[in-house]
C-alpha cells in the first residue's frame, strides 16, 4: 500500500482486536498518518532533536503473560497508554496500526519499526472504548493514574 493511499478504517476494540489475533508484528503509531511519516521513515527524539532509525511505535502482540485473557482487553490497555498523544500533539494526530519490522528502540524503549506497511486508521470511537474498558478494570487492577486523560 502507498503512503498516499486511503487506509481502511477499524471502527470497534472488537474488530482491532481480531486484526491482532490475525497477525504477529502490529504496532499503532500516533501521527499525521503514512502519508506524512513514510516520507523520512524516522523519528525524532523530542527532547535531543536526534533522528532515530524508524518511526515510533507501540506493539499490539500479546504477550505470552497475559495468557488467557482477551485480546480486546489486551489491545484496549496498549491504546489507552498513549490515548493522551493527540492532545499533546496537536491537530491530526490520529492512531493508525502498521506492521513493520523493529530495528531499535527509542528514548522511552519504544520500538522504532522500518519497513513500514500501514494497515488502517483506529477510529476515534476505538479510543473511546479503549478506555471505557480500562476504566472497568478499575476495582480489580487499581488506579492507572496518568496524567492529562
């Protein structure tokens, strides 16, 4: 798929989830989309201004720990720990899933992925349920206090 192309759109944790169970090597990147960031292929460290050798992503495979627990839960926990980026950073950050291939990590042990293959956009609504089932988990998994959610 090009950079430029239209990506599909996940609309529900349920149907994120699925494309997870599917496939190994997904990540969710939150940016301006394929479009902007396949150009360069690189992040940059915001602190340093130091270009990184792939672009910033977070992984959506589970972990074998997790063991029997759903994988909707799983990915609603990985979402909701960055759910607070658009905000950050601006107009037009979104979420969008890839696959790729990790060449190294980043300030904050971040995968940075090359070889980049967009997937799909993750609907605002994702985001939304995401965290209303985070917040269920409430009284079994304790406070997650992050700031500015």
């Amino acid at each position: 798929m090009s950079a430029s192309a239209d990506l599909p759109v996940v609309h529900t944790l349920a149907g994120l989830a699925a494309l997870v169970e599917r496939h190994r090597g997904l990540y969710v990147r939150w940016s301006h989309g394929p479009g902007t960031d396949l150009g360069t292929t690189s992040s940059t460290d915001e602190l340093t201004g130091v270009p990184m050798p792939g672009l910033s992503a977070n992984p959506l495979d589970v972990e074998e720990w997790w063991e029997d627990r759903s994988v909707e839960l799983w990915v609603a926990r990985r979402l909701y720990d960055y759910a607070h980026l658009p905000h950050e950073k601006g107009p037009g950050v979104r979420p969008w899933a890839l696959g790729g291939r990790e060449r190294g990590r980043g300030p904050d042990n971040e995968p940075l992925v090359v070889d980049v293959e967009p997937l799909c956009w993750i609907d605002s609504g994702v985001i939304e349920e995401a965290r209303a089932e985070v917040a269920r988990q409430e009284a079994e998994w304790g406070p997650l206090r992050r700031s500015g959610r």
